[in-house]
C-alpha cells in the first residue's frame, strides 16, 4: 500500500520522525552494516502502487527498489545552478517530511555513491517560457536512481515524480520501487487562473497555489488583477489606479516581483491580465476620463456585467493604455500579457452620441466591431512592447492578428474556430472550478483537443492546452484552496498525460493520495473547511455536523448568487463555505454500491460499511438538532438535519431487503424514489451527493423479488 503523506506537522508524524532518529543515531548497528545485495533483497518484493499525479507518457516497472531512510544522499552533475540547487533542497525537505530523510544534506558533486544522482545538461530558459523543455527520464534500480532533463524545470519536474515515488516499506521504512520513465506534457500551456480582482487574496495564498501547482507539474499562473470590483496592482506612472481603485487591497510591485521570482524558481510562468475594454469600472473611478459616459464612478459590489467601459474613440485612451502597459511589460517578463476583451456590453458606446458618430465616420457597424477596432489597436501596443496579446473569444474576429492567442471560455467551438483562422488558442471552458457543483470527473474527461470538431493536424498544433479558472465572487483566503484543490490536479493531469488516460474510477484512487501530498505542501484545503466547521458547531468536536458535512456539496457560484444576492460584501461564513466541492464520499459510495450490486445474489460485498455509514446518518440527528438550536449560522440547514435520517433509512431498508432476499413492502420503493427526488433541491445553498447512489439501491430492492 502506498504512503499517505499526512500532516505537516502531525503527532503521529513527529513520532516516527523520533523513531527513524534513534534508528540514525544508532547507524552503527547490524541492520545499517548489511551489503547492498542484502538491501536489496529486503525490498525486492515490494509491489510497486501507481499513486503517480499526472501519470507520465512512459512508465515501465523494474525489479528490486531502492531504500529511502538516513542513508540517503543526493548528487548534482552536470549542469548546476542555484535554481537547480535551490529545488533540490525543496525535494529533501519534502523527503524529510515523508520519509525521515535527514533535513540539509549537502548536495554532492560526485554521483558514484549517492543513492539518486540528478544529471542536467544545460540551464534551459532563464525566464520561464512557453517553449520550455520540461521532459526527463526517471530510472530507479536496487538502491540507485538517476533523473536526467535537459533543463532544470524538466529536473523540477521530475523530483516532483521522485517524491510521489516514495511508499511504505510495511512497517520498515520507506522505499522508491524499480521504474523507468521517460516523461514530457502533452501541452504546453497548463495554466491555473486566479481572480484577485473580485476578492483580494493576499501573496501567501498565491505562493502556497504555486507550490501546489508545481507539484502537479502546471506551469501557467494567469494572474487576474483588474476588475470592476478592484485595482490589485500597484501603478506608479498612474497611481490613481490603486490608490482609488482598490480600498487599499492591492499588491505593491516588490510583492507581483516576489511572485515571479517564486514562481520561476519552480518553472511556472506569471501572466496578468489588465480586463479591457469592459470589467474596468475600477480604472474609471481614478480616471473617469477613460470612459464612455461621464463620472464620477465607485468601485462596484455586486458582481455581473456592468456598463462601464473604455472609450475606444479617443486618442487618449490608446495614450494611457500604451504607458500603462509599458510599465507593466517592464515588471512582467513573461512573453504574454492577457488583456480580457469579455463581456463588454456596449450600452454606454450605444448611449453615446460622440461615439455614435465616430462609428459612422469609420463604418463600423456595430459594438463588436468596434471592439474589434479597440482590440487590433491594445494588440499593437502590446506588440510594441515585445507582448504576444491573450484575450477571451470574445477578441475572436475574422480579422484578428494572428500573433493573439485566444482562450476559450464559452466552449471547443470557438478555441477550434481560432485553430481554423490560424490562431492559438487554449481551453477553458470546461475548467471553471467556481462551478463546485462539477465533480472532478467531468472536468477530467473534458480535453482540449475535441474529436467532434475535426481539426487538421497543424490546426491541433495551434491548441496550446488549457487553464482551470478560479473565479473570485465567492472566494476568500480560508475557503479558496478547497475550491482550487484537489480537482485541479485531476485537471493538470488532463493538461500533462496522453489522452489515453482516462479512467475516472484510478483518477480518484490516485487524487485521494494526491490531495494528502498538497495538504503536507501547505494548502489548506481540507483544514480550512474543517476549520469552518469547528466554527459552525462552536466546538473542536465537530461530530455530527462532520457526518452531515460529508454528504453535501456546495451549489455553484452562479445559483449562489441567484438565491442569496450575494455582493463582494457578504460574509462567506456558513456552511456551504466549510462544504468541499466533489466530496469524497461522492465517489467512495458510488464505488461500494457498485461493488455490492454486482455481488448478487448474496450482497454481501461492502454491507457491513454501508450498513455502519447509514446508521451513522440515522444517529447524527440529535447532535445536529443541538448544534442547530445555538448556531444561527446553522439556521437555513435545518431541512437537510431532517433529511439526513430519513436517507439512512432507506439505505438500511434497501440493504435488508436485498440482503434477506425480502420482497419490499407496497410502495416502499416509489415512496423512497420521491424522498430522493425532495432531497434533490437546493437547501441551505447545499445538494447532496448521496442520492444517486442511494437510487441505485432503491431500484435494485424493488427489482430483487
């Protein structure tokens, strides 16, 4: 069975931690002195477990394994700098955390002794780019292994591939089976956007979703930093911007050059996006000039599309965005600057009659043509500043420079339709992960490369990859990673392995394990809903409201903000905040269900933990009732307290009847069907994740006899 990394800094974790010292301490002893032919017939039988996130092109598995223990030691040939340095020490830290490893070993420069020997032959690119080489070859013998990349990141990308290596040895330690691999992304472009604009986060969120981006092997971070709720970037030729535009929420340019820095020392790249024409209400209340209707303008709360836009008619405007994005350009190194281009409505061009008359005078016919003429102009500003231009599909016209890469929110159809105007493009749509409502699965089987558009083979070529879009609306730093993680790393995995993986029901085995790894890297995606449910029962017991927890899933962002109107000032501290999307019970009671139904006619696969879950939800009424009865916060979930029983009582039912082979009572099964049909509607901004497995069990009952 593969190691399941825990917490960081967990008891029992501090306990091995002292065991493996005094095994160290003692290294003089019998079981330390034993010869390598020894060693390794002591972990020759170890099977190897794929616990491997994203799975690499090439895996093959070879006899014997090689230990992991204070024995350990690492060297550098070849190529070396202190990117490369600096990563290795990353990796020991981790295998310290995993594995006992002592913590700052040095980093040798002879390889003959060292258990893994890391071989790079040149820096590669100084400032991460879209052409970087991020392939590498992994080989583990009986207490050896060599990683060998042509660049650092590929070396990056292959400790990545190391550490997820590592697995129990029983209860003797910790090894790295026999494997070779040779590895390299299926796409270039695996990207993850963050919305600061709507909510602020502040620069430790955004480091610790590089580090869990780098160890599912993305390499886009799309920095989102203009809306029209928020300014978030420090302008020093126009610092009206942030001083006005932000409620003093904002990064100041040493913290976006922290970022980058931190960013590029573990291979991802750092895009922002500046939103024009539209979405720019917060540009407008420091400079209200920019705009099409006159001030004066206040940063809006509520969220949606709002009128304020860019005049496009004016020489000035142009002025202003090419000194902005000169400032810009000089404090992102990245090739790409990301300029928005969505959801402009054009009422107020419409409303104007200056504009009105402007559009005559050039022929242009409607609002989207303009936006066309606005687009084609920021593209030669960018241009001039050495930026290839990224903007929505909305940008995506018959005209469009080629130079533009387009980045499809609305669906394939128009990423293929830029791929057959000869543009790039990368995917988005099927990867907004503010839909919470959209399991993991879903997300992973959606690619980038559509076989129902029927792309040539140089049009597939232009499809650059993808991005996974972490919008900001109801997001806050303690809720944010449990909306990111883990099914972003079921994304990135989309991004990086052959499409050939696609097997949903080894994706969730292995994201279980996946999901523990990014929480010991520091995200907080499982502690932080814990900690809001700590908050909601006023108790570190959580108890029943855990119980509860566990089979509900939050609503979407968009019927969220339909039955609360929600505005960027609503608190975000009920439950459907401490609720995590795709829950693992989703996919684990699907799983035993299915088990069991395919035991027939004895079903006895699973019933004893089906039967102990839906006594558990039977059982949990009572403490749900008290918590409720002092937690106004609680208030709205009161129907789903009542409901949770009522479901462990038909699971139970279902489980007896099949199991003693009992035709079920008249009317049971219809009765049960149209509980479950109730229990579909959205209560307390929650849904249940339970119920078509419970169907399933109901139908199977009622067809027995």
């Amino acid at each position: 069975m593969s190691f399941l990394l825990g917490s960081r800094n967990g008891v029992a974790q501090s306990a091995r931690a002292a065991g493996r010292f005094v095994t160290w301490a003692i290294a003089l002893s019998a079981a330390f002195l034993m010869t390598n032919a020894v060693l390794a017939q002591s972990c020759s039988n170890v099977p190897f477990v794929n616990t491997l996130m994203p799975q690499p092109a090439q895996l093959a598995t070879a006899p014997g394994c090689m230990n992991v223990d204070s024995a350990f030691s690492v060297a550098s040939v070849g190529y070396r700098d202190t990117r490369l340095d600096a990563a290795t020490d990353r990796m020991l830290e981790r295998l310290s955390q995993i594995a006992g490893v002592p913590r700052h070993l040095p980093i040798l420069k002879d390889g003959s002794s060292a258990s893994l020997v890391i071989r790079v032959k040149a820096e590669g690119d100084a400032v991460p780019s879209l052409d970087e080489d991020e392939s590498y070859t992994l080989t583990v013998t009986n207490d050896h292994a060599t990683l060998e990349a042509n660049t650092v990141v590929g070396a990056m990308r292959g400790m990545q591939t190391f550490l997820q290596l590592v697995q129990a040895n029983g209860a003797t330690g910790f090894v790295v089976p026999g494997v070779d691999i040779h590895d390299k992304p299926r796409f270039r472009w695996r990207g993850l956007m963050i919305d600061s604009g709507r909510h602020f986060e502040p620069v430790s969120v955004i480091e610790r979703t590089l580090d869990g981006m780098a160890a599912v092997k993305m390499n886009v971070f799309h920095w989102h930093l203009t809306e029209d709720q928020g300014f978030r970037i420090e302008s020093r030729v126009f610092p009206k911007l942030q001083e006005m535009g932000s409620n003093g929420e904002y990064y100041t340019q040493a913290q976006v050059k922290e970022v980058i820095q931190y960013a590029a020392d573990r291979g991802i790249r750092v895009v922002p996006e500046f939103d024009m024409p539209g979405h720019t209400t917060s540009w407008l209340v420091g400079y209200p000039e920019l705009g099409s209707a006159p001030g004066p303008y206040e940063i809006q709360r509520t969220f949606g599309v709002h009128d304020a836009a860019f005049d496009p008619t004016r020489e000035s405007t142009y002025k202003f965005i090419d000194e902005f994005v000169g400032e810009m350009a000089a404090l992102f190194p990245d090739a790409y600057m990301h300029v928005g281009g969505d959801e402009s409505n054009g009422k107020q061009w419409k409303a104007n009659p200056r504009i009105q008359e402007f559009m005559k005078e050039h022929h242009i016919a409607t609002t989207q043509a303009l936006q066309t003429y606005f687009s084609q102009r920021v593209e030669k500003i960018l241009e001039k500043h050495h930026k290839h231009m990224v903007g929505w599909d909305e940008v995506l016209q018959p005209n469009l420079p080629k130079d533009v890469v387009v980045q499809s929110w609305r669906g394939t159809h128009y990423l293929a339709d830029a791929a057959r105007q000869g543009n790039q493009g990368i995917l988005s749509a099927p990867y907004y992960l503010d839909q919470l409502d959209q399991p993991a699965a879903q997300m992973y089987l959606a690619d980038p490369i559509s076989a129902k558009e029927q792309l040539t083979p140089e049009q597939v070529n232009l499809v650059l990859g993808g991005e996974a879009c972490m919008w900001g609306e109801h997001i806050v730093p303690r809720t944010i990673d449990s909306r990111i993680w883990p099914r972003a790393a079921a994304i990135a995995e989309r991004f990086w392995s052959p499409a050939s993986v696609t097997d949903v029901n080894d994706m969730y085995r292995r994201l279980a394990v996946m999901s523990l790894r990014l929480e010991a890297a520091g995200l907080t995606h499982i502690s932080g809903p814990e900690a809001g449910l700590r908050q909601l029962a006023g108790s570190e017991n959580v108890g029943a409201l855990g119980t509860l927890a566990a089979t509900l899933e939050p609503v979407g962002f968009g019927v969220r903000y339909r039955e609360q109107h929600t505005t960027q000032l609503t608190p975000m501290d009920h439950l459907i905040d401490s609720l995590r999307p795709d829950p693992p019970l989703r996919h684990e009671l699907e799983l035993m269900v299915d088990e069991l139904l395919a035991d027939a006619p004895h079903y006895e696969k699973n019933r004893s933990q089906l039967t102990a879950l839906f006594q558990s939800w039977v059982a949990a009424q009572p403490g749900l009732d008290e918590m409720a009865s002092r937690s106004p916060l609680l208030s709205d979930t009161r129907p789903r307290i009542e409901q949770l029983p009522e479901l462990g009582h038909i699971g139970l039912d279902a489980l007896l009847y099949l199991s003693s082979q009992r035709a079920a009572p008249s009317g049971w099964a219809a009765s049960s069907t149209q509980t479950l049909e109730n229990d579909k509607k959205h209560v307390g901004l929650t849904d249940f994740v339970v119920l078509d497995p419970l169907q399933k069990l109901v139908n199977a009952a009622a067809a027995t006899h």
